[in-house]
C-alpha cells in the first residue's frame, strides 16, 4: 500500500506534464503516454494505466510498441474487473505480436480472463496450450495451476489431482505451492480419498507456516479425520482450529461438526454434552434443533426430544428439516400405537416441498385416522398420495389398500373393489397383491348378497309386454 501510495504523486507529476508541455512530436508524446501506462501497471494504479494505455494505442495506431501496448491494457482492464474489453485487448495484441514469448504470455493471460468470464472449457485449453507450448515459460506454473482449477470448476477431479501433482513436483518451492497443495487435498477429498488426503493437511502447517491456508488446512484435517475413523483426532484438530481462529469462515461449522461428532459417539456424557450446546446455539439453526432431536432420541430422552422439536418448528416452520423430522415422529408415534399423535405429526410433515415425505406423510395420516376410525379424513389423506408427483409404488399401492378399507368400512363395496383390484393388479409387493385378491374376493361377495334379484331377461324374439294397469270388472 505504501508502495502504491509513494508513486501517486510521481505519476500525478508525469500526467501533469503531458498536458502542460507542448509536445516536441508526436514520438514525444507517444513516448510519454506508453512510459506512464507501463509504469502504473508495474505500480498497480491501473486506472492511470488504463488511461495512458488506451490514449497511447488510439492515438499512435502506427507505432510498432502497439502490440506490447494491448498487452499491457489487457491486463489493467483485467485487473480492473473489465474482463470483457480484456479479452479484446489480448484478442488484438495475439494477432499482432511476433516474438514467441510474449505470444505465450498473451495466451495465459487470455486463459485467465476466460476464466474470470467463467468460459472454463476455453480456459483449460489455453492454459493447457501454455504449458504444453513451452513447460519452461516463466508462465507455466500459473498456467499448469489454472488448468487444475479449470478442471475443478468442471467438476473433474480426477485430472485436477494429475495437475496438481504435476505442478508440486516441478516447482515446490513456488508462491503458489501452498495454495496447490491445500486444492490437491480437496481433490483428494471430492474423491473419497481420505488416506491421499491425510498426510498432505497432517504437514500442511509445517510445510507453510507462513501461508494465510494454514486454518483452512486445519479445518479441512479434522473434517478428514472425523469422516475417516479418527473423531478423536478430528475433535482435537476442531478444537483448536476454533480456539485459535474463531472468526474464520469455517468457525461455525467446525462447531456444528465438534457437536455432530460429540453426538455421534456413543458416549452418553458426549452425547449430553453435545444436545446442551446444540440446544443453546445462538442463533439457533435447523440442522442444529434437528441433530439434537436426533440425539435426545439415541439417547431415550422423549421429553428432550419434544423440547427440541417444539423449538424446531417454533423458529423454523417451513424448513425441510422440520417436515422430515416431523415425518420421523410420525412414524415412530406409529408404531407405538399412539394414532392421535402420528396424524398430527403427519398434518406437519404432509406440508413438506419433498413429493417423497409429502406422499409417506399423507400414508401415515390415512393410516392413523383409519385406526382412530375417522373414515372421511383417512378417506382424503389416502386419495391425497395418489396427486403427489412421482411416488413410489410401494407407497402408492399401499395407500390405495388403505382407501379400499375406508370404502369398505363405509359398505362402499363397488368402490372397495375397484381400489382393491388395482393393487391386486399391479403392486409389486406380493404379499400385498395376495392379500388385495382376497379383500376383491370379498366385495364380490358382498355385492352379490346385496344386489337385488333381477327379472329374466326378454327373448328378444317375443317383445316384452308393457305393463298395463290391474285389470277389473266394468260397472
């Protein structure tokens, strides 16, 4: 900064003097406007630059430091967040300049505008045009760098690993190492390769006690750790990593991963420890609430359950956790015979975005009103699964069994049958198509007893004589 500062004055004097002084020719001036453009960009006050440079390449067309010149605006435009109008200048000076180095440091420079412009595609085959024209350009590390953060942008990890190794191989020592290194562990990670992972975070801090990535290195370890049976190390790793950078970007989730790991252990102080501080997290979050109704469940805690519940769909009534967990209560209410408390758990989660726990939601609903003999809304909440988009069959012919036993609780036996005929035709379960063919069995039966006997029917040869009024004696 005060490098930058010192030149302001310097570059102020020189702008002033182009105006004031008469130029001697136009070599002068043109002189002048390319120094001042090459000297800000080299000091980074690339708005002078931009200025000097864009005069100096309208104004003297002819003069053969034109094509150095676009290269120079490219990169103050760049750095000045026009990516745009630095494609052009690079496009412009590509096609201008001859000597090869400078052809190559206009590729990269285009590879990285490409990138900022998130073209990745264009900008992996720059960079790898770059490197494969010359691997020993004093451009090559960048390029072999940005090439491996192109194909992490593509979401190709695999060649994104080969790179980066590539690139720590040849040049270790580079300012970019550090950055390199931290990318190949998440490369790693993306992968599931936890064990490739490990040792490139275990001597990350060692290997760059200087580097700014140092935390960023600490979290992701203990992560590894964590998702790689260590907890233990992975919770001391947290710990610090917390301890030391509190107001790091990754602080909070380090906490919610310390308590998702504390609740996740197995020990019941642990667990307790870890419900505590989940329940007392300012602000509160839904993932938070609903990890510790999870825990106060494994832990046979109803009433901690409840609590966690209770503030879960308080603060945070329309989030997707709050209908799932709500779809679990429900289904656990269930199976404990509570009816009552599973349909109102299930009027929660029916409200889900989720077409799956919106669909098993309105089964259980239908089911509990069932048991609870509530025909009509057991009635509504089967035929409710069948508008869900995309249900699963199994949930689909299960609450279609359910709506034949509502219609035959309600003697609707034509319409029992019907529901029942379906699922014996078509459900994959064969338990329950078995047991569907024995219900349709019985509705016909039943509308057998039920229907009234009905008159021959008329030989079509003989018409059928209309039926006349009684028939009596004339007085």
């Amino acid at each position: 900064m005060k490098r930058c500062l010192a030149t302001v004055p310097t570059l102020a004097a020189l702008l002033v003097l182009m105006v004031a002084v008469a130029p001697v020719s136009a070599l002068d001036e043109a002189d002048r406007l390319f120094m001042v453009g090459e000297r800000a960009l080299a000091d980074r006050f690339y708005p002078v630059a931009r200025r000097a440079l864009e005069r100096f390449v309208t104004q003297h067309p002819g003069d053969p430091r034109v094509p150095r010149a676009l290269l120079m605006l490219g990169k103050a435009r760049l750095a000045l967040d026009d990516a745009q109008s630095a494609l052009e200048a690079f496009a412009r000076a590509q096609g201008t300049l001859t000597a090869p180095a400078e052809l190559l440091e206009t590729r990269f420079w285009q590879a990285e505008t490409l990138f900022r412009l998130k073209r990745f595609s264009e900008a992996r085959t720059a960079y790898d045009e770059v490197v494969r024209t010359d691997a020993a350009s004093p451009v090559a590390p960048e390029a072999l760098y940005g090439y491996a953060w192109t194909e992490l942008e593509l979401q190709r990890p695999e060649p994104a690993v080969v790179a980066l190794r590539d690139f720590l191989t040849a040049w270790p020592e580079h300012a970019l190492a550090a950055a390199a290194t931290l990318h190949l562990a998440r490369a790693h990670v993306e992968l599931k390769h936890f064990t490739d992972a490990l040792p490139l975070l275990t001597t990350f801090a060692t290997k760059y006690p200087g580097s700014r990535l140092v935390p960023d290195a600490q979290y992701l370890l203990g992560w590894v750790k964590i998702n790689n049976g260590d907890p233990s190390g992975g919770l001391t790793d947290l710990r610090a990593f917390v301890a030391a950078h509190p107001s790091h970007a990754q602080a909070r989730a380090a906490q919610q991963l310390i308590r998702q790991a504390l609740g996740r252990s197995g020990n019941r102080e642990d667990m307790l420890e870890a419900y505590k501080a989940l329940m007392e997290e300012s602000p509160p979050t839904a993932e938070g609430l609903h990890e510790a109704a999870d825990i106060a469940r494994r832990l046979k805690r109803p009433k901690d359950q409840e609590a966690a519940w209770r503030r879960l769909k308080s603060e945070f009534p329309a989030h997707a956790l709050t209908r799932r967990l709500a779809l679990e209560l429900a289904s656990a209410a269930f199976k404990q015979k509570n009816w009552k408390d599973a349909a109102a758990f299930g009027a929660t989660a029916v409200q889900s975005e989720e077409a799956a726990v919106r669909a098993e939601a309105w089964l259980l609903v239908g089911e509990a009103e069932l048991k609870l003999k509530r025909f009509p809304q057991a009635a509504k909440a089967f035929e409710a699964v069948g508008a869900v988009d995309d249900v699963e069959a199994g949930t689909r012919y299960r609450a279609l069994a359910g709506l034949g036993l509502v219609r035959e609780e309600q003697k609707e036996w034509r319409a029992a049958l019907t529901a029942y005929e379906a699922v014996a035709g078509r459900t994959p379960d064969s338990s329950l198509r078995e047991w569907a063919r024995e219900r349709a069995a019985a509705m016909k039966s039943q509308l057998g007893k039920s229907s009234p006997a009905r008159p021959a029917t008329p030989n079509r040869s003989e018409p059928a004589k209309p039926a006349g009024k009684p028939t009596g004696k004339k007085s």
